[in-house]
C-alpha cells in the first residue's frame, strides 16, 4: 500500500465570514496534500466550520436569525470561498452534523466511564471571543491581548475533563518530538508553558443551549472545544468509540500527519486535544505545524481599522493561482509577515505578468517561428541540475518549508529566461540550425518540467501549461514526480501553442 498522508486545517468559527488568515492556512494546507498526491502517497484533506458555542449563540441573536440559520448560511460561504480557491480537500465537516453531534456524546461517554470527566466548579476569567478561561498573566492591562475586551469573572457548575492526569506524559512527547511542533520556538513557547501550573479545565456549559448536550446530563452542553477537537476523527467517520479504529478510512489515515494552524489556537491543540486523545486510547497526532500573523501594512489586521481582506477580493483581482502564489510567496512559512494592496500588485507584476506570464509568451512565440515554421526543435540534454532542484525542492516540502519550495521552482524559472536573452536563438537561424532547435528544446523542456513542480502550488496554470505542450492534464496529475520531471518527454514535434496571457498586467 502507498504511504499515507493526512493533514488537517482548522475547523472554522462562523462568527464570521472567511477572511485571509483562514485563506493563508487552507492554501496551505491544499499546496501539500496536493504536494503528498504528486509523490504517491494516499492523501487525506479535512476541512471544515466549527458552530457551536456562546458566541455563535450571541452573533445569532445579533443578527435576528436562528442559530442554524445563522450557522448554515456563513458555513456556506466557506464551502464557496475553498471552491474558487481550488481546494482539493476530500471533505467538508460541519459540527451540527448529526454523523459528529452522536460521535461526540459517545466520545464523552467514554472518557467520563474512564473517569477523566468529573463533576465540579469552576472559576475563572472567560473570555467570550476566545471561548477560554484566561489566567491573570494572559490579559494586557486586564484585557484579552486578542479581543481587546476584560474577561468576565465566571464561577459555574461544570464537569471538569482531566487533563493534569496527561501533563507529565504530554510534556515528555513534546519534548522528544514524539509529537512535533514546529517551528521550533512554538515547541519552546509550549513547553514553557507545560512548566506552569496546569489545571483541569471545563468541559461542559450550563447556561449555553446552542451546543451538544451532555449524554448524561441534557441541563449541560459541551464546551466548544471538546466539541470542535474531535471533528478531526469524524471526519474520518469515527463513532466517538474511543480505540477502535473501525472503518478503512480511520485504518487507512489515523493519526493525522500534520495538524496545520496559526499560533493563537496553538495551546488548546498541544495540550487539550492530545490529552483527550489519550483519554480516548487513541495515537496522537504526528506533527503540529504553526504559521504566523498577516500583517498589513505594518498594521494589525481587524475589523474596526476596515483593513480585513476576504479571499474574494484577493480572486476577483489577482485571479485564483495569482492569489494562491502572492499568500504562498509573501512570508516564510511559519512566521509573520506583512503584506498589502500595493506588496501583492509589485509582486503580481514582477513574479507573475512579467515573470512567469512573459516567460510562457516568449517561449510560445519562439515555438511558433521555430517550429511551427521552420521545423527547429532536437532533443537535447539540460542546462539545469534537474536532479538537485527537483531533491531541493522535495526536502523544502517534507519540511514545510513552503516559501522555499516555491523560490526553488522561481530561481529556476529566472534562468530560463536568462538562458533565452544570453543565446538569442532566432538570430542564429540559418547559420547553424541544429543549435538553435537544441536551444529550442532546453527552454521548453526545462519549462515543462518545472510546470510540475508549479502544480502543488497553481494548478491552474500548470496544467494550462501542460495543455499548451500537448500533453493531457488528467495523465500528468497521475504521474509520479520522478516520471513526470523526467528530461526528454518533449519530441521533436512538440511545441508550446499560443494562448491568452496567462496573467494580464495589472496597472
């Protein structure tokens, strides 16, 4: 059997629409699973939104709308922004499902008989925006560093999940990489934070109806994120039985391979969702990988400033491969960044309408002189190290490493067109035509290998490219990465037709 890969996103709170940081990690997320399928691997891609909880109840009521009214509404447009997108997930999970709702009151059911979910009070500082208990040290001039509002003095009748029973055992494989957080100084923050005391925490609201209730207890329903956590197994159709891995789905892809997200959700996943794997008998996940913050222009993104961006802006402007490049290109992957209207049109430009767009039209221009006309095209060997770039640019990718991955395939890209402006082949037609279609045939092959590493990344263009050369999208997708970047497929009849511009100027 190939190997497997599953990676998981987020699931997304519908307070809201989608915004650019949900777009930043679901891109993300898609370039690797498509990453995983070009090398062979079976992949597994979750997506989905998270709809329960207080503040959803609020932003209902706000709104004059049923809660899953509310919910079926802004949950649709998430499943529409990741199909403009190109997002190639397998599915889209949604917590109101009844398949997730049944698979988490038997999931609760497991570990309260097991005895990690008790009853008890709670105190503490709650705030509402984060839907998290907030110690002192947390709050910047007594409020929420994230929500700019002051917590509220909570005390509640709850049951209590366990989770000091999983810290020790937790900490030890953090600290290991039995369980990876990268980059590493997010495994640093975390077992920092493992040194503080941590207690058990709530599991259960009394007073909040738009939720899964307790199977025990209907007065109580489930604290959001205990509810949230587990649509990484239903996902997989889990039925919340704790160890037993039933159906071929869960044989096939449990435990996830990589669990992508941005930092402020880091802690509940490195401490409560390993822990309530434990609770569940279940192996833990294999890596956590956190991105960084968006910027822009220098400042915070947020609604009061107007400066949050939707990724229907971002399409109708730059197009759906342009976005996907300029979020993939604007920052090393796993740390903040800084981006804006006027970063993204320099970029455009500069990478894309003159880059790569200009380097397609020059190339099809040449074939249609060469080619087309006078019958110039003979197999010849590389002037790039195919070998090293395609091994560069697999090693970025293993290590998620994607802005380095795609400036691999960019570097590469420049010197083609290099390689066009130093040679000047038309002006040696005539004096030594055998070069020339050599030439020829170097430019276009390098292209079209290139084009597949290009895939993962806009597979809209990629395979607008492989359609120019001939060849059938369909296939290429298929191929494994070691036949599809192999030097030669080209033949002496191939050639790169004329099309529309790949990407017009923006001005």
């Amino acid at each position: 059997m190939n190997k497997k890969f599953y990676i998981t996103t987020p699931i997304y709170y519908v307070n809201d629409r989608p915004h650019i940081g949900h777009t930043y990690t679901t891109v993300a997320a898609d370039v690797l699973a498509r990453y995983h399928r070009m090398i062979g691997e079976a992949v597994y891609f979750s997506v989905g939104t998270d709809e329960h909880g207080a503040k959803i109840e609020a932003k209902a009521k706000e709104q004059g709308q049923d809660p899953k009214a509310f919910v079926d509404e802004v949950a649709s447009a998430f499943e529409m922004a990741w199909d403009e997108l190109n997002i190639s997930n397998n599915r889209f999970i949604r917590t109101t499902e009844p398949d997730h709702i049944r698979a988490v009151k038997n999931a609760l059911m497991y570990m309260k008989q097991k005895g990690d979910i008790y009853q008890g009070k709670y105190e503490g500082l709650y705030c509402q925006g984060c839907e998290q208990y907030k110690s002192e040290k947390d709050l910047i001039d007594g409020l929420c560093p994230d929500h700019k509002t002051a917590p509220q003095k909570m005390s509640e009748e709850t049951y209590l999940f366990r989770l000091s029973k999983y810290v020790d055992i937790l900490k030890k494989k953090i600290g290991s990489d039995e369980l990876k957080i990268r980059p590493k100084e997010r495994k640093n923050e975390i077992l920092a934070f493992y040194n503080e005391e941590i207690k058990d925490i709530s599991f259960s609201r009394k007073n909040v109806k738009w939720g899964i209730t307790l199977p025990w207890r209907a007065s109580h329903t489930a604290y959001v994120w205990a509810d949230a956590f587990l649509n990484y197994l239903t996902i997989l159709n889990w039925r919340g039985n704790g160890p037993k891995l039933d159906n071929e789905n869960l044989k096939t892809f449990w435990p996830p391979n990589v669990q992508l997200m941005s930092k402020d959700i880091l802690r509940v996943h490195a401490t409560i969702w390993p822990a309530m794997l434990l609770s569940l008998d279940l192996p833990l996940m294999h890596r956590i990988y956190v991105h960084g913050f968006f910027l822009f222009d220098g400042h915070k993104m947020s609604k009061s400033v107007g400066n949050i961006i939707a990724p229907g802006e971002l399409t109708k402007k730059y197009g759906v491969d342009g976005t996907r490049y300029l979020l993939m290109s604007a920052t090393p992957f796993g740390h903040d960044g800084d981006i804006g209207w006027g970063k993204f049109d320099d970029k455009y430009n500069a990478d894309l309408a003159n880059g790569l767009g200009n380097l397609a039209a020059r190339l099809s221009t040449m074939a249609d002189k060469l080619i087309h006309e006078k019958g110039l095209l003979v197999k010849s060997k590389p002037y790039l190290d195919f070998k090293s770039i395609v091994g560069q640019y697999m090693t970025a990718m293993a290590d998620i490493k994607i802005d380095e991955a795609l400036n691999i395939v960019w570097n590469a890209l420049k010197q083609i067109d290099k390689h066009i402006t130093e040679h000047e082949p038309w002006k040696l037609i005539g004096q030594d035509n055998q070069y020339v279609g050599e030439l020829l045939y170097a430019d276009l092959e390098s292209l079209r290998v290139l084009s597949y590493l290009l895939w993962p990344f806009m597979p809209e263009t990629a395979e607008n490219l492989w359609q120019r050369f001939g060849f059938d999208p369909g296939r290429e997708k298929a191929l494994p990465i070691n036949q599809a970047t192999k030097w030669g497929r080209l033949d002496s009849k191939s050639t790169l037709t004329k099309a529309a511009p790949l990407f017009p100027r923006i001005s």
